[in-house]
C-alpha cells in the first residue's frame, strides 16, 4: 500500500494485500460435545514480563507489574477454573516460560493447554519472514521441552501479524491460529485464496480485559471501565453466543484480570454460563479438533 497517498495505490496491489490473508469456509458444527448448547472457549495470555521486554525495556516497576501476573494472577485463575472444574487455555511467550519453568506446571496438571505466543512477546509485524520463521519454531521448542509436550496453537503478540505469518502457521502445522478478526465463528484461514487447513479461533478487542482495565504510560492508557461494565459486556458476549448455539471466545491476562478486585468476574461468568444450560467449556485445541471435524 501507498502509505502516503493510499487512494494512490494500484487495483492489483491493493487487491493482493486483501487476499494475502482471509476467512474461508465457516467452521459451524452442527452439534456440541455431551449435548451442550454453545462452546466456551476461555483463554489467558502469560505475557507476564514480557510485556515490558517486548517493547524493547526493562523498566524495573514494570517487570514486577508482569511477575504479579505469574505470582498472583495464574494461581488466582487456575483456583477458579478448578472450582468450577473448566479448561482453558494459556498462551505463553517463551522468554516468559524460561524465566520460571516451573510456572508452567500447574497450569498443565490442570489439565490446561498452553499455547504459542511469540518468543518475548515481539511485534511481529516488523519481522522478515526468516526471522520470523525462527522465532516462532523456537517458541514452539521452548514450550514443547518445558512441558513435554507439543503445542498446536499459535496466537501472535498484540495480535500483530506479518504478511507471512498464518503461512508459517501452516507450514510448521500448527492445528489452529488465534489472533484474527472476521467472524464470530471459527473459520479456515485461507492465504492468497488458498485453503491452509489451519483452524482460526477469532479474538478481538471488545472480548479482551486489556481494552478496559489496562493501566499504561506508554501509549498512554488509563482503566476507563468499572470491573461491573466489564462483567455485562462479557455475560452479553456469552449470552448472545448461547442463544445462537456457536462460541463465546475470551481473552484474559493475568496481570490485569488477577487482583482481587477484578477476579470475581472470571468467576461469575462461569457461573452465569452454567445458569443458562449446559455448556462446553473446552481448551481452544479440543475446540479447533472439533470444528474441523464435525
């Protein structure tokens, strides 16, 4: 594209960056495990410290702010999830991973899946595919060898994709990718017109808890929405998702959803789920297997 002068950019071009990446064939099945009325598909990203190392820093306060993620967010999630006998799924940079191996266990006793999520939650956007390419393969190493066993999702850092990135997605056969923005549903990833065989399980701003509860100097954000606001915009998420019969997806961050004053709301949504009839609640892999296959 023309940066500068985008209404200058030629039909071809501009068609070519369109088809680079779309939505294919819509991936609805016709029924839910055990009977249940609607899938939902809880997730939470481990970015932990590297949410500041990401960006290229190392301010000490805000190194702490990610480690309460791991300290106190995680083990606050993964009491909820237990008491409510529900799995999700974690998506972790690798840098993140290294820094405390150990952390990781308890999410996958659990019963808990944990995901590709960049190698220090870099931008991917500004990657070459070599680069990228090799970033993403030794993400994947590094989670695999922690957790002795093989990661099959992949969710970029900010949702951030390069013009290769679901290519590569596909190439190193990851099951399912979830970072993009086209529909509701689950669909199949498509690259210049092309189906992938890659499952996509969409996200998206207004069904993220760093939207509205993030505190941040640079760019400069402040919480601007009650944990109550938050907690409707989500039960309606999910309600219209139940009424439909399809997914209700979530994003979650440990250090932002883990205080206690904010905590409740994983909680309570939970519970407003299973108020409204039976629900599947599974890892975001069990549901990729499952679209694609039903």
């Amino acid at each position: 594209m023309n940066r500068d002068r985008p209404w200058d950019t030629p039909e071809a071009e501009w068609r070519a960056d369109v088809a680079r990446v779309r939505a294919g064939r819509a991936l609805k099945p016709t029924h839910w495990p055990g009977g249940a009325t609607c899938a939902f598909a809880l997730s939470f990203d481990c970015d932990h410290e590297t949410f500041e190392m990401g960006a290229g820093k190392a301010a000490i306060g805000r190194l702490a702010w990610g480690e309460f993620g791991r300290r106190a967010g995680v083990p606050r999630i993964l009491d909820v999830l237990a008491r409510h006998d529900v799995t999700a799924s974690f998506f972790v940079p690798a840098v993140s991973a290294l820094i405390d191996p150990d952390a990781l266990t308890p999410i996958t006793q659990g019963g808990h899946e944990i995901g590709v999520h960049g190698w220090i939650h870099e931008n991917t956007s500004f990657l070459d595919r070599a680069t990228e390419r090799d970033l993403m393969i030794r993400s994947r190493d590094t989670l695999r060898d922690i957790t002795d066993t093989e990661p099959v999702g992949h969710r970029a850092a900010n949702w951030d994709l390069s013009a290769h990135t679901v290519e590569l997605v596909a190439e190193l056969g990851f099951a399912y990718d979830s970072s993009m923005m086209a529909d509701d549903s689950c669909y199949e990833l498509l690259t210049n017109g092309s189906p992938t065989g890659v499952v996509e399980i969409p996200v998206d701003w207004v069904r993220d808890d760093a939207v509205y509860l993030l505190f941040n100097r640079d760019p400069p954000t402040r919480p601007w929405t009650p944990p109550e606001a938050v907690f409707d915009i989500f039960r309606r998420e999910f309600d219209a998702a139940f009424d439909e019969g399809g997914v209700c997806q979530l994003v979650f961050h440990p250090f932002v959803i883990g205080y206690r004053s904010r905590i409740w709301i994983l909680d309570q949504l939970i519970q407003h789920a299973k108020s409204r009839g039976p629900v599947w609640f599974p890892t975001h892999a069990a549901l990729a297997e499952w679209v694609r296959n039903n």
